[in-house]
C-alpha cells in the first residue's frame, strides 16, 4: 500500500545524442517527460511535424496492408490467443528488424496496390454480368444491336415496354404514320415486361418511323459491336478472365502474407518513431545541446543513471520536486492489493498527503463480490477460469493480468460464501437428489448443509449480517482518514472529522443495539443496560465535538456553530451508507432464487420423462439457465461491489485528484522489446 516517491530528473546533453537516449528512455519506459517546457532565450524548439507525419502515414498504410492480409490469409487464432500478449524481442533482434523497413515498406505497397488491382478486377465482374444479361433478350437475333440499316433503309433495333404481336405493332404504327405499310416489322421477342424487334424503313421515311416509334416508348437496344450470341461469349471470357486474374491476385497476397510478423514489426517500429519526434518537437534545444526534464519513481533513479552514463556523455540531475508541483502519482502494490490498482485508476489517483488506498480496499472488495453472487460454483467456474489464463498466458499485458487476478480473487471469496450460506448451482444438490435418486425433500435439503445459515431460510439474519459488515467497512475508512491526518501531522482534525464521528456513529449504533424493539426486528439480543448509559454518553462527546468543531474554518462564533450543526446531520448520510448495504442481501438472494427457479423447472421436466431423456433434457435447461445466471448476476456484483468502494467507502477518506504517471514508452502493438537478454 504505496504511492511510489518521484523525483525530478534533468538531462542535458549533446543534441547528436538526442535520438538516441530518447530512444534508449522510450525502450526503458520509466521516465515521464515533461512536454511543457518554459521557453527560454538560449534554447528554441524545432518543428518536427512533417517528419512524424512520415511515420504516421507508414504506420497507417502498413495497418491498412495488415488488414488486406487478414481478408485474404486470415489467421487461425483460438479464442484465448488474446491473452498472449506482445512478442517479446531482444534489443539485438530489434534492431535486426529495423535493418528490413524499406523492404518491408515496399511489401506494403505491393499489398496496397494488388488488393486495389483485385477491387477492380471485382467491380468489374457485375458490369459484365449486367451486360450479358441485357442480351438474353436477344440471342437469336443474328445482327450486331448497333446495327443502323444499310444506304437504303434505316433500321431501329431496340424494346417495346410490355408484350406485343406483330398484328398490334403493325396497328399502332398504322394510327401513328400515313406511311406505316412502307414499315417492315421484325418480332424478335416478346416477354411479358418487353419486346424486342428489329423496324426497318426506306432513308425518307426515318424520321417519321423515329417520331411513331417515341411516342410508343420505343428505347433502343444495349450497344454491342457483335451479334449478341458472340458478344454473350465475349463477355463470359471477360468475367473468367477478370475472375482468374482475381485469384491470381489473391494468391500474390497469400505468397506476402509470410512477410506478416515483418509488417507487424516495422508497423510498431515507425509507431515508437512517431512518437519519439512527438517529444523532440516539445523539448528545448539549441545548435548544439538539448534539455530534457520530467519524473522518475525514486526507486529507479540511480538504476537509470548509471545505464545512461555508462551510454552517453550526458549531465544527469535528480531532485525533489517542490511542494506546490503537481507531482505524477504512481501505485506499487503486490499479492492481494495489486488488482485493485486499476480499480483506484478508475476512480482517481491519490492527491497529495492522500495514502494509496488499493490494499485496505481490497480487503473488502472481494468479500464484497463473494457475497453478492454467494454460490460456491460459479465462484469455482470464475476461479478455475482466471487462474488456468493467468498460469497459461505468462507474457500476459499487465493491465489484462490485473483484471483477472482481480476476478480469481473475486471467484475465490465466492466460493467461500457458497458454501458459508449453503449454495452450489443453487440448491442443486437437493433438486437432482430428489429428482432422479428419489431422496426426500426434507432429507435432500441436508446433504449441502450451509457452514452458517442459507440466507433464503433467514433473510433478516443476513441483513443484519449486512448492516454489521458495512459499519466495519465505514469504519475502516474513517479509521483511514485519521491514520492519514496522523501522518500529514493534522491530529487535530484527525480527532475532528475522525475520532467524534466514530464515537458519534458508534454511540448510537451501541444504543440502538439495547433497544428491544430495534434487536427484535433485526434478530439479535439486547446489550445490557450498562451498554446503553455508555452509548449514550459516547454519542453525546461525539455529536459535540462534530458540532463544535464541524465548521471550525468559519470565521464567526455563529457561523461555527451553524456549520457545525448541518455536520451533525451529516448522520443521516450514515444512515443511508448502512442501509445501501442490503444490496448484499438482495444480490445474494437473487442469484439464489434465479438458481433454484432454473432448478426446480430441470426437475419438473427432467423428472416428468424416462430417466434417459429426463436426465438429457434436466441438463439442457440446467445450463442454459446457471449460464444466464452467471452471467447476469457476475455483472451485477461487478458494479455493486464497485459502488460501495467508490460511493461508501471512499467517501469517508479518500478525495483523489492526482495525475497518473504516464512514462514515456514504447506504445507498441505486437512487440515488446526488452532491453537485456
């Protein structure tokens, strides 16, 4: 439970040796470099941006060469292939990697620029095939459709809308022009939406066939240089053509696609060099020196230094930062408080004077979690799942390796809470004994007995169980916020907003556990009446001490106390911090009842059958039905056990506020390079 001290670093070296210890610290990733330099009148800074869009736009083609590889040679990838993480590389195959970026970049283009050779080879299939289909109409005829007559004659070779005879063509045109037995009609099709013909007509009299044939709706035929049955044929060459050399295409892209781990790598390295000129453009410099200054973990210094000295001929400078500097917050926890680091990231990173609060808080995070899902299965199904993935996937990224230690744990105190109140799959047990070994209900109900009570027997039991556990987790936490005032060396308000409060809560908890009405609902026994005068009388020095010193920063008497009696009311407020405890009551019973709904309906089919369907069908239902249940009340005991730490529990002592600690690193996507071998 720490918040790791920093140091203020300097660097101030040669500017030929700029590249390289940015390089060098951005491998390392301990250093936070500070981006807003003061300006100064000996050192400028440079413009770099045309350079780092270089880079960015390899890094863009090359993703964009990636993603053609995956259309055309996708990876088999299992389902937890995920979790393996970066590939690691030693620094000498790093900088071997780097030697085959220009033959890499030039594999990319040949990618990029077959895949937008295969796009039109593509495109163009479609328009074939809506050009051979526009001829179907027209496979007997035995003339080109651009046909126009010979010097003589003039001929129209195109559709009517809707089927025609020859007789109704012949009609029509007869009503149209004065001239129409000097037409000669040629039926070549007739289909219910068109037909097709062919009208030939003396040179004089085209332009009155053209004005008849308009006003008839008459649209000339698809353009083709051949007969329709020879262009029919040239188009299917076409489409076999454009097809084969699709495939030819794609096996081009197959045959690079052995290039991949090479792309990935190159993709990455431009990645670190975008944003290594990110920093240089924001760093002070001048013709012949560069400063750079940000925050290292004190932990790290002397480490970092010897490595660079021992590189570069460097000036190297490490102080405390001052009080008034905003300092960059960095967590180090390890075992059962490390998961609940990420936890603390969500909400707020400490702010100064504060503790990290990610040990204390797991000491109740997970028991929270176990209670609200309370079945002794699913946390076996959570545990077992978390723990084969963290044991298989050992190059697991730290922040996925975090969140499922997080859950182990999780998984863990469910299981204990399973079996404290009795449940695996629910009332499982006591459903499939009677169901298909014919055991009495009674009898059935006692062969998983609860190591405590089963809370679906005694829900008011539990919900004093609840109440009990939140005073404790409330009072941790102010037992925190004097521990931290302690250390800040504020005793005083330590005893202020700490010790009167827990004498204030405390004392009216005390009293109200000797009032027989208030024992009675909540199912427990009176405290003696000696409990009751001391409760009493602690509560009292409690609620006067908050009000005498509740607004103790006015400046009036009656300010003071005016102030000191809302922070009085702020009892109520604890009030409601108890009572939003019974979600561990209602949690807890939800995933019990959904279970034995699931349960009882297994058993109702399953026992209704002969024993060899029954048995098939109890199972169907059984895990469709415990699967859903999982699912839904994991989720629900995720957020829950999430709000009494941020709401309840961190409202006690905890403010947050800090920054977190953003080292400048290698931000890569599929390789990590370490340093040493």
């Amino acid at each position: 439970m720490a918040v790791v001290p920093m140091k203020r670093m300097t660097i101030i070296a040669a500017r030929s040796d700029r590249k390289a210890i940015l390089e060098y610290l951005q491998r390392q990733g301990e250093v936070e470099i500070d981006r807003e330099s003061p300006d100064d009148p000996y050192y400028h800074k440079i413009d770099v941006s045309g350079s780092r869009q270089i880079f960015e736009k390899n890094v863009g083609l090359i993703d964009q060469a990636l993603s053609v590889l995956d259309t055309y040679a996708p990876l088999k990838t299992g389902l937890l292939d995920s979790m393996s993480g970066r590939t690691i590389l030693s620094l000498e195959d790093y900088e071997k990697g780097v030697a085959k970026r220009d033959k890499v970049m030039d594999i990319t283009h040949q990618i990029l620029s077959l895949q937008k050779e295969d796009a039109e080879c593509k495109a163009s299939v479609p328009k074939y095939e809506i050009s051979k289909e526009s001829l179907a109409s027209w496979m007997n005829f035995d003339l080109p459709l651009d046909f126009k007559g010979t010097k003589r004659t003039k001929a129209f070779i195109g559709t009517l809308p809707g089927e025609w005879t020859m007789e109704n063509i012949y009609l029509e045109l007869g009503q149209l022009s004065e001239n129409s037995d000097r037409f000669d009609v040629n039926l070549i099709n007739a289909e219910t939406q068109q037909t097709c013909v062919m009208i030939v007509c003396g040179a004089d009299d085209e332009a009155e066939l053209s004005d008849a044939l308009h006003r008839m709706n008459f649209a000339k035929a698809p353009i083709s240089h051949a007969v329709p049955s020879e262009e029919a044929k040239e188009l299917d060459a076409k489409i076999a053509r454009a097809n084969a050399q699709s495939a030819n295409i794609a096996a081009k892209i197959m045959e690079l696609s052995a290039h991949r781990e090479d792309l990935k790598f190159i993709r990455d390295y431009f990645k670190m060099r975008a944003d290594k000129y990110e920093v240089i453009g924001e760093i002070n410099q001048s013709d012949r020196v560069f400063i750079l200054s940000g925050y290292i973990a004190a932990e790290s210094a002397d480490s970092l230094a010897e490595k660079l000295n021992s590189k570069y001929d460097i000036v190297l400078e490490f102080e405390d930062p001052s009080e008034d500097e905003e300092v960059p917050v960095k967590l180090k926890n390890r075992g059962y408080g490390w998961p609940i680091e990420g936890l603390v990231e969500n909400y707020s990173m400490p702010g100064k004077g504060e503790i990290d609060p990610s040990f204390v808080t797991s000491l109740f995070y997970y028991i929270c979690f176990g209670l609200m899902l309370s079945d002794a299965a699913y946390g076996l199904i959570i545990a077992l799942a978390t723990g084969v993935c963290l044991y298989k996937f050992k190059n697991m990224e730290m922040g996925l390796r975090r969140n499922l230690k997080m859950f182990f744990f999780c998984g863990i105190w469910t299981v204990v809470a399973g079996f404290v109140f009795g449940s695996f799959f629910g009332d499982s047990v006591s459903s499939i004994a009677q169901t298909f070994f014919g055991v009495e209900k009674a009898k059935a109900g006692t062969l998983l007995p609860a190591l405590w009570f089963n809370p679906l027997d005694n829900p008011i039991k539990m919900l004093t169980f609840s109440f009990g556990f939140g005073l404790i987790h409330l009072f941790t936490g102010l037992g925190v916020l004097i521990y931290t005032d302690v250390k800040n060396g504020k005793v005083a308000d330590a005893i202020y907003d700490g010790v009167f409060w827990m004498m204030f809560v405390g004392g009216c908890v005390g009293f109200l556990l000797t009032v027989p009405m208030i024992t009675n609902m909540l199912g427990v026994t009176a405290l003696g009446g000696n409990v009751a005068t001391v409760s009493k009388w602690v509560a009292i020095i409690g609620v006067l001490g908050v009000v005498a010193f509740g607004g103790r920063d006015s400046a009036s008497i009656g300010g003071r106390i005016g102030s000191g009696l809302y922070s009085a009311y702020g009892i109520t407020s604890y009030l409601s911090d108890v009572l939003s405890y019974s979600r561990l009551l209602a949690l807890g019973l939800a995933t019990s009842v959904i279970s034995s709904v699931f349960n009882t309906m297994a058993g109702m089919v399953g026992g209704a059958l002969p024993v060899f369907f029954g048995v098939i069908l109890y199972a169907i239902i059984f895990i469709i039905g415990h699967v859903l249940n999982l699912a839904i009340n994991a989720l629900g005991a995720y957020v829950h056990a999430n709000r009494l730490q941020y709401v309840e529990f961190f409202g006690k002592f905890y403010h947050g506020g800090g920054r977190l600690f953003t080292p400048f690193a290698a931000k890569t996507k599929f390789f990590r390079i370490k340093e040493d071998k």
